[in-house]
C-alpha cells in the first residue's frame, strides 16, 4: 500500500493516507457496517412495537379478537410506554466505558440478544403478571438497549475511517428509521392475522436472536481482529485513524488509556456537543410524540393509529440519509477542499433549523382539509430533514475523541434522553386545553427556539479536533494554523485542532 504524507505529518509524526493507496472501495468495513445497520433497526423495532402493540392489546376491534384484551387506562399506558426509558438512560455511560474495554462487538452481542429474549416473553408477562410485570420487563430492555449507542459509536470509531467517518456513521444509524419503518408499517397486519398481537413481539425477537447469532461469528471490535480483512483494508483504516503514530500502524492497539473524566467534563467543545445532542433531542421528541395529538385535537385527523401514515416521516428520513451523504460526498468531489468543520456544521444546521423553520409553519396551522396535508408534509419535512445532523452533531464524537467516542456518546445520549422526557411534561404544562391552537403555538415556537439556539451555539463554539485529552498519557501535538498545515475534510483528514 502507498501511503502519502502531507509536510505536518512529517512534522508531527502522524501518518496521513494519501489518494494513492491501494484499498478496496468496498471491504469488510462496509460489511461490518451493514451489520450493524440491522443491529440498530432490530433494537429500534424492540423499542417502538409496544406503542404499536398496545393498541391491539387493549381493542379487541383493531386484532385479532381471539387473543386476550386488556382493562388498562390512560395512565397505565403512560407507564407502559415510559418504563422502557427508566432504564434507558441508567446504561448510556457505563455502556460506552464497558464497550471500550472489553469490545463493541459483546456489548453489541448482549445487548441485542438478551432484549431480544424478554420481547419474547412479554405476551407471557402481560397475561400472567399483569401490566406491573410488563414495566419492569421494559425497564430491563430499555437497560439492555442503553448499551447499544455508545457501543455503535464505540465500534465506528474503530472501523470508519476518516474520510468515509459521516458517510458510514449515517448509513448506520439510518437502521433505526428503518427498524421503526418496518413495525410501524406491519405491526397493524400481523395484529389483525391469525398470529395475533403476541406476534408484534415474537417476530422482532426472533429477529433479534438471528441476528445476534450472525454478528457474533461475523464480526470483531477492531479491524485488527478481524480474520478475513485484508492487510491493505487494515492498513487503511489504522493509517486513517490521526490518534495513531506510524509506527503504530499495522500493530494491535496499545492499552487503553484511562478514561480523563475532569478534562472531558470541563471540555468546551464537548460540552457544546451535549446542549447539542439535548436540543435535537427536545425537539426530536416533541415531534415524535406530541404532534399525534395535535393532529388529532386541533386539526381532527388521528394518524397515531394509521401505521403506513405514522411511518411516513421515517421512510422519508431515510431517503433524505442517503440524500445528505451524497452531498456530502459531491461537496468532496469539488475542487475546493472542505473543511471538516465547516461539513459538520452545514449539515448539522441543515438537520436542526430547516425542522426549526417546519414547527414555526406547523404553529399556524388551523383546521381545514388543506391544512391537514400541509401539516403532514411540514411534520415530515421536520422529522425527515433532521437525518442531516448525522453528518453533524451525531459524528462529532468520534472527531473530538476516537478513543473515547462511546464513553462521549455515552454521556451526551444520556443528557439527552432526559430532555425526552422532560419534553412532553412541559408540553403538558403550556397545553392545558389540546383544542386550543394558540397554546399549540407557544408548543411550536419554544421548540423552534431550542433548535435554534442548539446548532447557534455548534456552529459558534463547536470544534472538530481531536483534544488533547483524547491521549491523556502522552503530548498531543496541534497545528496552529492552516500555514503549518491544517487539514481538511477532504482528501486529508484533520490532525488535531488548535
């Protein structure tokens, strides 16, 4: 493999892959990608088919009516459907400390398949324990799944390399709009088949065991564990990595260093990243889960229960994923080089202030039949644009620490998750009165404000350079300027940022 070194690499002692090297376009690298793609949307249709799945539990009319219905009231299914987050949010950062330690590929592993397994058993919970049994067996998946971001973020900084970082990171995660896609879109039918509402959990889960079968023989936490990748595919993922020295290039990985907990908690760039990841988040869920009942209460038109309809935002986020890294890539292609930074924060302004401009649209919306189909193409414009911040917020983990990605992600998801669930409470405090648009409005304008203020602040104090801290054992070296040799999102990826 030839390798070409740019004159800061010669100075700094980092090698730099040049655009001579001999790699495979498509490699065990995408496959491992792929993988983890249906990972991800195998654990988002665990999470997302009992919103669906309750309906049919509790309506002998919307099933199957051979199978038993449940007596459960509002606030039961307020519990039913937030137990999963309880333990959510426990696992968010021991799961990225743990997936550096003892590899991405187990927590992965386990994390999939042991939620897997108790999806199976949820029929049997709900109809022998009651909807108290049902809470604590989420609570345990939604432990189960705490593990499965950081430990994604933890595995992607180990096998995308630089200049394929946004691309791999946003095919990944686009799993999860596919796994919800898929439920939302057949759970209503398998509800109404022979096989019953109990099917809407014994599919995913059996799904879910296949595929924990197939990663654990087919993939390895690292490209040096790998046993079919070739050496030319390693050398470029190794050499890619800016943390590792030549001479590192092509060896096992070096014991991990301890994990700098002050310094990444009093980090400005990463503590940008966390309001960052917490304004998505707001907003994410204020769209997720509150706009049913807009669309219900102020425009009279229920879609919660229309599954292909409640899918349709998903769907098009996915489109628009595949949409966003091809201009991203077209943007590379150009002869202007890109900045890494510049790339991030375009994309990540993209995803969170084109829904900004979507929820201020939404917020003068009244009903009439024309404005139910503009109010369902803005809903889906909000929901769908916001994928750009794959190549955005979502990756910046990786950039300011490769070495500690998950344990970042860890951190920042689990922040996050709690402004879903303060999110609807807030909701609940302005919209008093469902029908009443002017209250939906202030709804509306706050979370547009959140978004704004989100990615204002990524853009102004967000940074895309490996910190110091990254390797808190050894000097970390930085450039200055771009005259000392500053590298771009482009052919060249950055070393480190002052």
């Amino acid at each position: 493999m030839v390798l070409g070194c740019s004159p800061c690499c010669s100075r700094t002692g980092y090698q730099q892959i040049g655009n001579t090297g001999k790699w495979p376009r498509f490699g065990v690298r995408h496959l491992q990608c792929i993988l983890v793609f249906f990972g991800l949307a195998v654990a988002y249709s665990l999470r997302v088919n009992l919103s669906v799945a309750i309906v049919a539990m509790t309506d002998r009319n919307a099933s199957n009516p051979d199978f038993p219905e449940f007596e459960w009231n509002e606030s039961v299914k307020s519990y039913l459907l937030s137990s999963f987050f309880w333990g959510y949010v426990v696992t968010q950062v021991p799961g990225g400390y743990l997936s550096a330690i003892y590899g991405a590929k187990y927590m992965l592993f386990f994390g999939v398949l042991v939620c897997s397994c108790l999806a199976l058993l949820t029929p049997f919970c709900a109809i022998a324990g009651g909807w108290k049994t049902v809470v604590v067996l989420r609570a345990i998946q939604g432990l189960c799944q705490g593990v499965i971001f950081p430990s994604t973020h933890t595995f992607l900084s180990k096998w995308a390399p630089t200049e394929e970082r946004g691309r791999l990171v946003g095919y990944c995660y686009s799993g999860s709009q596919f796994g919800t896609v898929v439920m939302l879109s057949v759970s209503g039918y398998i509800a109404s088949s022979s096989l019953g509402w109990p099917s809407i959990f014994y599919v995913p889960g059996c799904v879910g065991i296949l595929w924990s079968g197939v990663w654990y023989f087919y993939c390895s936490s690292t490209p040096a564990q790998h046993p079919s990748i070739t050496p030319a595919e390693r050398r470029y993922i190794e050499s890619s990595n800016q943390t590792r020295r030549p001479s590192d290039v092509g060896r096992e990985m070096t014991p991990r260093p301890h994990t700098p907990w002050r310094r990444i908690l009093t980090s400005g760039p990463f503590l940008v990243l966390v309001l960052a990841h917490c304004a998505n988040n707001w907003g994410f869920w204020t769209l997720l889960t509150e706009i049913p009942t807009f669309m219900k209460s102020v425009l009279g038109m229920d879609i919660k229960n229309n599954g292909p309809l409640s899918a349709l935002p998903y769907f098009a986020m996915i489109l628009l994923t595949c949409v966003f890294i091809w201009l991203s890539d077209a943007m590379k292609q150009r002869g202007t080089v890109i900045p890494l930074g510049f790339s991030r924060k375009f994309f990540n302004t993209l995803g969170m202030w084109l829904p900004m401009l979507a929820l201020i649209g939404l917020g003068y919306i009244t009903e009439s039949e024309s404005n139910v189909r503009l109010a369902i193409s803005l809903l889906t414009t909000a929901v769908a644009t916001n994928s750009a911040t794959y190549l955005g917020f979502h990756v910046n983990h990786i950039d300011l620490s490769p070495n500690f990605a998950g344990t970042l992600m860890g951190i920042t998801n689990c922040a996050a998750n709690f402004m879903s669930i303060l999110a609807p409470l807030i909701v609940g405090l302005i919209v008093w009165d469902e029908t009443n648009p002017a209250q939906w409005r202030i709804v509306f304008f706050f979370t547009a404000f959140v978004y704004f203020m989100g990615n204002l602040l990524f853009m102004v104090f967000g940074r895309t350079g490996v910190q110091e801290w990254n390797t808190p054992t050894t000097r970390t070296p930085t450039a200055t300027s771009t005259e000392e040799g500053e590298a771009f999102d482009g052919d060249r990826a950055p070393l480190i940022e002052a």
